[in-house]
C-alpha cells in the first residue's frame, strides 16, 4: 500500500507532491473523498497517536470554538473524521512508514525515503 492524502486546495500540498515521483502511488483528495475510519485507524497505528494527525491549523477550530488544549485521543479521533480540515497534511501512508504534515522535519524525511537529493 502507498497512498497519499492531501487537500488539492491547499499549495503546500501541491508543492509538496509535485517534489516527488508519485506514479505507483494512490492519490486522495480528501474533500472529494473523505478518508475512511479502517485509514484513519491504519495511520493511527503507524503515527502512534490521533494528536499527531491532528491539524491545529484547521479553520474549523476557531469556527467551532474548540479548546485545542482540552482535548484527548477521541476528540481528535471523532473530529478528524468529521470534517477533512483536521487531518494534518499531505500524509503519506506505506505499509510500515507514514509522513504526517509539511514541517521542514517531515520533508527532508521524504526526500530521504524517496531518494531526491537537493
């Protein structure tokens, strides 16, 4: 398995993808297709939390109010399934690797695992 979840609306995103070879990869646009709770439990096993997926970033926080701070591993859980925008972004998804976000950290471990040197 290789997937990638991101937001086609999102340039960082895009930027991102386009550093990459992605032929043999499954593409999903995440407003079109909403990720599914079996992937969502499939990324939580290779990242280890829901936090760690969580985008603090989402509009959707401050539209709803939400003490980001007061929440727990179901809360980040049930809002990433609800709503697209709390899913931190692009996720890259192996069997056994996942890349969460678009920190310097995690591109550079992209690069890494697929070979691009700058």
């Amino acid at each position: 398995m290789k997937k990638v979840f991101y937001l086609n609306t999102c340039d960082t995103c895009r930027k991102i993808l386009a550093q990459f070879d992605l032929t043999d990869w499954e593409l999903r646009e995440i407003k079109k297709q909403p990720i599914t709770k079996e992937e969502l439990e499939e990324m939580h096993q290779l990242a280890k939390s829901y936090d760690a997926l969580f985008s603090r970033k989402s509009t959707q926080i401050k539209l709803r109010g939400l003490d980001v701070k007061s929440l727990g591993e179901k809360d980040f859980k049930e809002l990433i399934l609800d709503h697209y925008t709390f899913l931190k972004r692009p996720v890259f998804m192996t069997d056994k690797e996942i890349f969460v976000g678009n920190d310097k950290t995690n591109v550079e471990a992209l690069k890494k695992f697929f070979g691009v040197n700058e």
